[in-house]
C-alpha cells in the first residue's frame, strides 16, 4: 500500500482522540516529556502549515513566536486542529506528493516519501501521547503500522540527534508493532498517567 493511501488513515485515530479531550485534561501530562496535552496540541496546530506545504512541495515556515502561542482557550481549537489535519491529509492524498524532494518548513531538500513517513509517525505517536494522557484507547491497522514501523526505523538515529526522539527504549521483538514504533522514538509503552 502507497504512503498516500495510508495518511488518511494515520489521522483519522488522531482526530478520534482529540474529539474525546475534555477541557480539564488540557494540563495533563503526556508520554512526551516536554508536552502536556494543551502544548502537544499548540505543536499540531504549529507545525500544521508547514506540514501541509510540504506534501505540496512548498516551503511553509513555521508561524513566529513560539509553539506555547497558540491559544487553545480562544475559539474551538478541536475543529481548528480537525481542519489542520484534514489539510495534511489532502496534500499528501496524492502520488506526486510522495515523489521528488520537498521541505520541512525550511529551505533544506528532503526526500519527499522521507517527509511523508515522519508526518505519518508524528500523526500515530502524537495520537497515542494524546490517547495514554487522557485516559483513551486507539488502534492502527496492521499494513499502516508495518509501513510506519519501516520508515520511523529508517531515520530513527537522525531523529535523536535532531531532538525529536529520546534514547530508544527497548521493546521485544514480539510485542505489537505500535510498541516497538513507540520504542524507536523513545516512549515507554508502558507508559500510564
């Protein structure tokens, strides 16, 4: 199955579960150590744009000011961070997205199907911070987690020196595959609030 194929359904868990946020969870911690819910959501709603640029080949910098700027208590941040993703979602639902070089924001070329994997992690591991953080389950299916397994192991070293992921944290090699992705990226999970 192709990555244009398969973002849709990295998002639509996503979506599920931030329809399910109470307002009072938004200070609950997440497995990502430096977010709780509301900054994890600011990061989404953040780094939206230039997500979506990238799945056209546009360079979309980030907004100024910082991730914490985004303020969820004005207007209804949920179909806002709805109609963020279903944007991602469209640019990246086509062949050409996935072909050639693209950017993240900035003026760096990458491999445009490199891009589209890491959108697609950041959609599943997000969506399962969000979940483990606020008390809700989710599930992917299996050719979507095989597919994001294989592409989060293929720039998971760059990913750490970068600071997106924490040191790995080993997972055995039976357990379920949104486990070992979680491991890749440096989340225990085990993890519980």
């Amino acid at each position: 199955m192709s990555g244009e194929e398969l973002m849709a359904r990295a998002a639509a868990p996503l979506m599920e579960i931030v329809r399910g946020i109470e307002p009072d969870q938004l200070d609950a911690r997440t497995p990502c150590a430096e977010y709780d819910v509301r900054k994890l959501v600011n990061h989404l709603l953040f780094w939206g744009p230039s997500l979506e640029g990238a799945g056209r080949g546009e360079i979309v910098p980030p907004p100024a000011g910082a991730e914490t700027d985004v303020d969820l208590t004005a207007g209804d941040w949920t179909a806002a961070l709805e109609a963020n993703v279903e944007r991602v979602v469209a640019a990246w639902s086509r062949a050409a997205a996935w072909e050639g070089t693209t950017h993240m924001g900035g003026p760096t070329e990458l491999p445009a199907s490199l891009v589209g994997g890491m959108i697609m992690g950041e959609l599943i591991v997000h969506g399962w911070d969000l979940a483990r953080a606020t008390g809700q389950s989710l599930t992917w299916d299996d050719d979507l987690m095989d597919y994001v397994h294989d592409e989060v192991g293929k720039n998971a070293e760059q990913g750490r020196a970068m600071g997106v992921y924490g040191p790995a944290v080993a997972v055995d090699d039976a357990a379920p595959v949104l486990d070992r992705v979680l491991g890749l990226t440096g989340r225990d999970p085990a993890w519980t609030r």
